[in-house]
C-alpha cells in the first residue's frame, strides 16, 4: 500500500468534514483580500472627500468582511481540527488492530520502541498532513485564482506578476526546497524512531549496564543519533530560511510591478487613481495565505515519511492465515492434535520438524527439552500465533487455519513464561481476561490460584497497584496472579510456559501442585525443562524424540 492510498482510505470518511474546513478556510482567507482591497479603496476614495453616502457600501463591507473573518477562521479550526482529529483516531485503531493480527511471529522484524514511536508519532503525523499540507494548499490554490482575476480585472501586468509570485512562492519554492532536503527530511522519522529505540534500550536494561560498566558505548551511540538527527533538523531548519526569505522577496517585488503598472494604467487613463491602491496592497493580503506553504511543504515531506512507515505495517505480511468461512466449533471437550508438523519464525529456518503430539480432553501432557528445542513454538502453534510450514494443527479433527483465530484462543488459553503485569490494580489486570467480572469471580479465581488469603491481607484489597511488569510482587505472586487471570477467562485448554521458571525447588514444587489442582477437568499441557514432572502428569512428551510418548 503507498502512503498516498492509506491518507485517501483514512480521510475518505471525513472527507464532509474537511471540504467544509477547506470552504470556511477560503473564506476567511478571501474576506481578509477583500478586507484589504475595500480598505485601500475606501481610504483612496475617502481623500478625495465624496459624499458620506457614496462611502456606505464599502464601509458596511470592511465591518462585514473583518467579522466574517475572525467567524470563518473559526469554522476552519474547529472542522478540520474535527475531521482530522477523527481520521486520526480510526487510522490508529486500524493500525493498533494489524499489529494485534501480526503478533507476535508477523513483528519479527520491528523493535517495541519503533512500533511505539509508529503507533503514537508516526500517526501523529497524519493530523499535520492534513491540517498543514492539504487545508493550506486547498484553500492558497482557491484564493490565490481569485486574487489573480480580482487584480487582473485592473491591471493585467499586474495580475500576471501576482500569478508569477504565487507560484513562486506556492510550486517552485516547495519544489527545490523538497529537492534539497529530501535526504534530510527522508531520514528524520527514522533517525527518531532510532533514538527512541536506543533510549528505551538504554531504561530497560539500565541495571544491567552499570552492573557491567557498560554505559559508555550505549551513551556514545545515542549521542551519534542524536547528531545525526540533529543534522537533519538543520539542514530543513535552513531550507525553511531561504523559503521565507524567498516569500519576502516574491511579495515585494509584486508590489512594485503592481505600483508600477497601476500607475501607468492611471496615468494612461485606464485605471481610475483610488483603484491603484487596491492593485498594490491585495498582494499582500494573498500572501500571508500564500506566504505558509513553504512550510506546509516542509511538514509534507515529513509526514509522508511518516506515513510511508505506517503504510510497511499494514503492508506486512500476516504468519497466520485467516479463513474468509470459519468452521464454528462447538463448545465442549476438545482434542488438539499436531499431525507431523514443521514450523519457523522465519522463512528458511526450521524450529519444529515433523512434530506429532496428542492432547485428549482433560489430558495432563508434559512438553520437555532443552532450550531452544521449539517447546514455546509449540505453544505458539496451538493458539494460533504461527502457522505450521508443514503438516497441520487440529482441534477436533478441524484444521486450525479453517477456524477463526478468536475462537481458537476463546478455547486455549496461553499462560507464557513472563506473562505481562500491566502496572495497574490486581482487578484491573485480572478484568483482562473477562471485561465484566465481578469481584466475587475475581476472588474465587484468586483462590483457585492461592492467592487469595494474600490478597485479603492488602489494604486496598483487590484495588492494590501491581506496578510496572508486576514488580510489587513477588515472583510467586506474579505468576499466581497470571495463572488466576488464565483460569478467569474459561479456556477449556490451558498451556503453561515455565510455569516454575526462576523459582526455588520447594515453591516451584508448591506452585505446580497448586497450579493443576486449580486447572480442574481443563486440558493441561505444560512446558518445562524440569525433570521431576512426571509424576504429575499423564505422559511426557520429549521433543528431542518427537515422535516418543514416555508415560509417566
């Protein structure tokens, strides 16, 4: 998709919206012209002493024409303002939802900090797009004709040097401008989504860096961005100088072509003298419209960058493959099946070769081997975050990829290894998996995990802040609370990634018990490299031989 059919596709639904801010535009920019033009009259005609009477109409004009101004100014404002803030708003949901359908093996090759920076800064763009690209240059291009008629009705050599004028300052200008910054400009998103990157690198692993001493090098690179960013900045900085000083030039010399061709009119008998004033001060009324496009054009060339990056998200391709027909799969037991399948992450490199594994209704299946084995792309594959390269994935004998994602994860559930702590309450965190459940469900979901009697001890109960990534809590709490947040949302199939992972033998002993006590009748499958699980579950699957079921 280019960037110019994802601004059409997004703008179209408030396309009402922004003519009305283009109309309004052009009629606040005409009312100051023809605040200007009746002025000039008014005061030429004005010394020449005429009847009170003959000055009325042009009198009421200038009033009406500097009230309108400010009320259409306004309209402007609050329409495009509107329509641009809604087209916004959609477009960030749009791209919120492709990145929810490409996580997490369609995201491979972006990092948190640039999709971050594209999900907030990128869309931020589309909002200057059309406030300061597309408004100014709508209403510039309709006010600049009619100047150019007004005036030429006067004066045609004049009329011909305020055209040259606007399409100097409004094609031309722009024009060579775009040319000499194009690589600066081109390079600005992202040298700023590099930073932040780097940035957020640099916070995220802070503890460890100075643990190691190893500060200077992540210093050292971000100053180098930043140089490089700074440059950039520059380098449009300057360009945005020449293009004012260039507009400068442009309205006075229309200003002495339009002094000088008047007066000969006037002299010449062809124009009437209390006009000559309209001809050489409209000018300037036009290019304080015409004057900002220049900038518009800056702010162009950087939105358009924008844009072309959130045009690469919608344009990645997905992992899995959503069917236009879904099977509608009953509620009830359910059996997963991996039929000889092969997987990876990325094309060309295998994970998973000629994997079989059964999982009957109510099965309490161990997955072992060692790291790096593919047991977590297994998991992956259950839920539908990857789709198999080879063999198939079933679910009552239906292939995965003929059911609709959601109702795949409507019935597995996937507790992984680090499961995500929003810095919130514990409600709120558990309210994730069921939007409307009552605190009485959040407890009894808590006290399925074994937490609850510590929850009962807080002061604030179920409303206590978890802080970032959970770290108010314990690693034990941590993953008990993620297990209540698991059993909260009712999936008949429970997958669990490391489950004990990082604890001691004693709590990690403590919490597996605890953990298929609470999973009740639910299909379990749990992921571990530990070797003392089998006593705890039906069979053990060991991916080293993935064709070999060891019973327990």
């Amino acid at each position: 998709m280019s960037w110019f059919r994802l601004l059409r596709s997004a703008a179209a639904p408030a396309s009402g919206g922004l003519a009305l801010a283009v109309l309004a535009g052009a009629g606040a920019a005409g009312a100051a012209v023809g605040l200007m033009a009746v002025s000039a009259w008014l005061i030429s005609r004005a010394a020449l002493h005429p009847p009170v009477l003959h000055l009325m109409v042009a009198i009421v004009a200038v009033r009406a024409f500097g009230l309108s101004r400010g009320v259409l100014r306004y309209v402007e404002r609050l329409a495009g303002h509107d329509a641009a803030l809604r087209v916004l708003g959609r477009l960030r949901a749009r791209i919120f939802t492709r990145l929810a359908e490409l996580a997490p093996a369609g995201l491979a090759g972006y990092r948190r900090a640039d999709l971050a920076r594209r999900l907030a800064a990128d869309v931020d763009a589309v909002l200057d797009m059309l406030t300061r690209v597309v408004l100014p240059y709508a209403v510039a291009t309709l006010v600049g004709l009619g100047s150019v008629v007004l005036v030429g009705a006067y004066s045609k050599p004049a009329g011909l040097a305020l055209a040259a004028g606007i399409l100097l300052v409004g094609m031309v200008v722009p024009i060579l401008q775009a040319r000499a910054g194009r690589r600066a400009d081109g390079r600005l998103a992202p040298l700023r989504a590099e930073l932040a990157t780097g940035t957020t690198d640099l916070l995220h692993g802070l503890p460890d860096l100075l643990a190691y001493g190893a500060t200077g090098p992540r210093l050292a690179s971000l100053a180098d961005t930043d140089a490089r960013l700074r440059q950039a900045e520059q380098r449009s900085s300057a360009m945005a100088g020449v293009s004012a000083a260039v507009t400068t030039l442009a309205t006075g010399l229309c200003l002495l072509v339009g002094l000088a061709a008047g007066a000969y009119a006037v002299r010449s008998g062809a124009l009437d003298g209390e006009l000559l004033a309209v001809v050489v001060l409209t000018p300037l009324a036009v290019f304080e419209t015409v004057g900002g496009l220049p900038a518009a054009a800056q702010h162009f060339a950087a939105a358009r960058a924008s844009l072309r990056r959130l045009a690469d998200v919608l344009a990645t391709p997905a992992r899995i493959t959503t069917p236009t027909t879904p099977v509608e799969i009953p509620d009830g037991p359910h059996t997963l099946r991996l039929e000889a399948v092969d997987a990876a992450w990325t094309p060309g490199r295998t994970v998973l070769h000629n994997v079989d594994l059964d999982l009957p209704p109510g099965a309490r299946v161990a997955l072992v081997g060692p790291s790096g084995s593919g047991k977590s792309t297994v998991a992956a594959l259950l839920v539908r975050f990857l789709d198999p390269t080879a063999g198939r994935v079933t679910l009552d004998g239906v292939d995965l990829r003929r059911i609709a994602p959601e109702r795949v994860r409507r019935i597995v559930g996937y507790l992984p290894e680090d499961a995500y702590l929003f810095d919130t309450t514990i409600a709120a965190n558990l309210r994730i998996a069921r939007p409307g459940a009552t605190d009485e469900q959040l407890r009894d979901a808590l006290a399925e995990a074994r937490l609850l009697d510590w929850v009962t001890t807080l002061p604030e109960g179920l409303e206590t802040l978890v802080g970032e990534h959970g770290r108010e809590l314990s690693g034990g709490q941590r993953r008990r609370l993620a297990l209540a947040r698991a059993l909260l949302g009712g999936f008949e199939v429970l997958i669990l990634d490391e489950p004990t992972e990082h604890l001691d033998d004693e709590t990690a002993a403590a919490l597996l018990d605890d953990l298929l006590a609470a999973a009740g009748n639910r299909t379990v499958l749990i992921i571990t490299h530990r070797t003392d699980i089998a006593g705890r579950v039906d069979e053990v699957v060991d991916l080293t031989r993935p064709r070999i079921a060891v019973p327990a």
